[in-house]
C-alpha cells in the first residue's frame, strides 16, 4: 500500500466555517472531514467539501465502521465511503477502535471494548476486510472511555497496538483522550504514550473536555488544557512532527481562534527536539 504523507497542522472540518475557509483561506495545513456528513449525494455539503478540497488537502474521519461490533460489517456503509474517498482522495481514512451497537441497533456512542485476546482477533480480522474493501490502510482512533470491562486482561495501549500489527493497520493517537481515559480510570497517560509503537502512528488529535471533579467527560467544547499540551510535547518527543488536528465540536468559537490554536501546536512541536531532528 502506498506511503502516507505527513500533512502538518490541521483542523476538523466544520459546517460553521465553511464560508469563512473559502475567503479567508487560513493558514491550515489539512482539514479533517466527518464521513458521515458527506455519504448523501448532492446538496450543500459535498458542494462545500469539493470547493474546500479544491484548495486543501483532507482526511476522512468516521464515527460509524463500529469495528469492534459483532454484529457484520456494514456493506452499504463501507460502499458509501468507498465512493466518497474516490471523489475526495484523502490522505487517509479513520475511524475508532470502539462498537457503536449491537442487533441492528445503532447506540450513536463510542464504547470502548474489552482488552481480550478474543476481541483482538474479532477486531484485527475485521479490519483486514474493511481494508481489503477500501483498498487502503485505515488509521483506528483510540476513543475516551468512562467504564471498563471486568474480562479485560491487558492495559488499553497493548490492546491497540496488537491490533494495529495483526491487522496492519494505522493509529490515529488522540493525546486528549489519552489524558481524559488516564484520569477516569487512573492509569498513567505517560505509559500509554511509551506503549505505542512509532511506525503505526499517522495523524494524532487534540481537543478541548469538561472536568466534572470525579471524572472527565470528552466534550470538544473548550480550548486544550495545559496538561494536555503538555502530553502532546511528550507525544512529538517519542512520535516525531506527525500530522496533528485540533477537534472542536461543540461551542464552536471563530475560525480565528482555531487557527491561533493550533498555532501553539506548531510552536510546540517546532520547540521539541525529535528523534528524526536529533539523528538530522
Ligand atoms: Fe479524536
């Protein structure tokens, strides 16, 4: 399959901007487009998405594939998507490593799944299908989680990245959740970072959560913390300048605000030194 490029700095594509990207043409690297809003042919957001693309490289993202689900494959899903990576041409496809519903049942949440041997060859063998379908590598998102299963018998990081080498796919690494994952179940968010292995990680995400004292809800409705910056610094030490998004999706503040964001992104990551830039 082909190499994937680094794309830099990007931000989450959102209806709210649409306008906006088209006269303003910020300085963004990439977009990050949601699969799910674009599957319906015709009508205002293909017309949008097309423009945009015109003029900025982009990546799928889906909240849909439910890759760990045991119920089949979703055929019409995977065929829409199929078509709209041949009209976008993206970078990459992603999706998370999660299960969305069960008996035909779409819960529209992503839950996390059990840390078994048994849901690595569930998942990893599902993913290789997918793949053979798309005729790509996809890149599987590590989700926030608030409760885990009793049957777990492995830590979270090991999980994904043995999925990630049996199914030969990609981690898209979301140094957010991380953080709100480590805090709901007080495990070390360092640790995690250590246990992923560097030549499966292609893009990583920031975002903003809410802190409710007890526990951690993952939001995307407020700027990224400092304590989350201060994870992202650690994730380019070990992963190097990987292509890096902002996620916002709830209070959504001004395209400007979002570029200035990300901007601190950049200066992070242009402050650390990397492997790649120690070895240079
Ligand atoms: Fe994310």
């Amino acid at each position: 399959m082909a190499d994937i490029p680094d794309l830099g700095f990007g931000l989450g594509l959102r209806t709210d901007h649409y306008e906006e990207i088209l006269e303003s043409r910020p300085r963004v690297g990439w977009f990050e487009a949601l699969s799910e809003n674009y599957l319906v042919a015709g009508g205002k957001p293909l017309h949008y998405l097309d423009r945009i693309r015109a003029d900025y490289p982009m990546v799928l993202h889906g909240v849909s594939l439910s890759i760990g689900s045991t119920d089949p494959l979703d055929r019409g899903y995977l065929k829409a998507l199929k078509a709209l990576a041949g009209r976008v041409e993206p970078a990459w496809v992603s999706d998370h490593l999660c299960w969305t519903g069960v008996s035909g049942k779409n819960l529209h949440d992503l839950f996390p799944l059990p840390y078994t041997e048994a849901a690595i060859n569930h998942v990893a063998a599902r993913v290789r299908e997918v793949q053979d379908f798309l005729g790509r590598q996809i890149l599987l998102e590590n989700v926030s989680s608030y409760v885990s299963f009793r049957q777990s018998d492995m830590e979270e990081w090991d999980f994904l990245a043995e999925i990630a080498k049996r199914a030969d796919c990609l981690i898209l690494l979301d140094v957010n959740n991380v953080y709100v994952s480590a805090f709901n179940h007080g495990y070390d968010a360092q640790a995690y970072i250590e246990g992923i292995p560097v030549d499966r990680v292609r893009q990583l995400h920031l975002a903003g959560h809410s802190n409710c004292g007890s526990h951690i809800i993952d939001t995307h409705d407020a700027p990224i913390i400092d304590p989350v910056w201060d994870l992202y610094a650690t994730t380019v030490k070990r992963f190097g300048n990987v292509a890096t998004m902002i996620e916002r999706d709830d209070n959504i503040p001004p395209l400007t605000d979002l570029v200035d964001e990300l901007d601190q992104a950049r200066r992070i990551a242009a402050s650390i030194p990397t492997a790649e830039s120690v070895a240079a």
